[in-house]
C-alpha cells in the first residue's frame, strides 16, 4: 500500500513538474496558470478563413493568397470562377475575423 501511495504521489510531482515546465503555461502570482497567447501563423490564418466561409455559406470563394500586415492577415478571396471576390481581415493576437 506504501509503495502504491509513493508511486501516485511521484507520478503526480512529475507530471506538476512537466506542466510547470511548459512554455505555453506562464505561473501567475496568484497560484494559477494562464496559457500564454501565440500568434497565428498563415496557415492558421488560412484555416481560420476557411471556417468563416463555411459558417457564412460562401463555400462558392476560394482563398486565393494570405499576407501579414500591422498585426493582422489580409485573406484575399476569389469565386470558384477565378475573380477576385474579397477579402478578410484577422487579427493575428486573437484569430477573430475584423473585417471582411
């Protein structure tokens, strides 16, 4: 029972450890965790993109090119006809679409 009760209590003191370790977890004063906040990257901007148009229903729009600027993903769009047919705008901290 002993050795039972030593084995949880290590296995539970490394797996606090690992999590501790964890760059994506920053220790606040308070005692809690909060995960750090990672900017996007085009492909995740694209995929952010591609979620929007299936939520609006514009599944007929193709993203034709992703550039970054000032913090944010400018999504240029076109129709399945090859014109351009837009553009969308995601903020690059958060993942939300600001403009479109």
């Amino acid at each position: 029972m002993r050795t039972l009760i030593a084995a949880t209590a290590a296995a539970l003191l490394l797996s606090t450890a690992a999590f501790a370790a964890d760059p994506q977890v920053a220790a606040r004063t308070d005692g809690t965790t909060e995960a750090k906040a990672e900017r996007l990257t085009a492909a995740d901007a694209k995929k952010v993109a591609k979620a929007y148009l299936d939520e609006k229903n514009l599944r007929g729009r193709m993203i034709k090119g992703v550039t970054e600027k000032d913090g944010t993903f400018r999504v240029e769009l076109r129709s399945a006809q090859g014109i351009d047919a837009g553009l969308l705008v995601i903020d690059a901290a958060t993942g939300k679409v600001i403009g479109g």
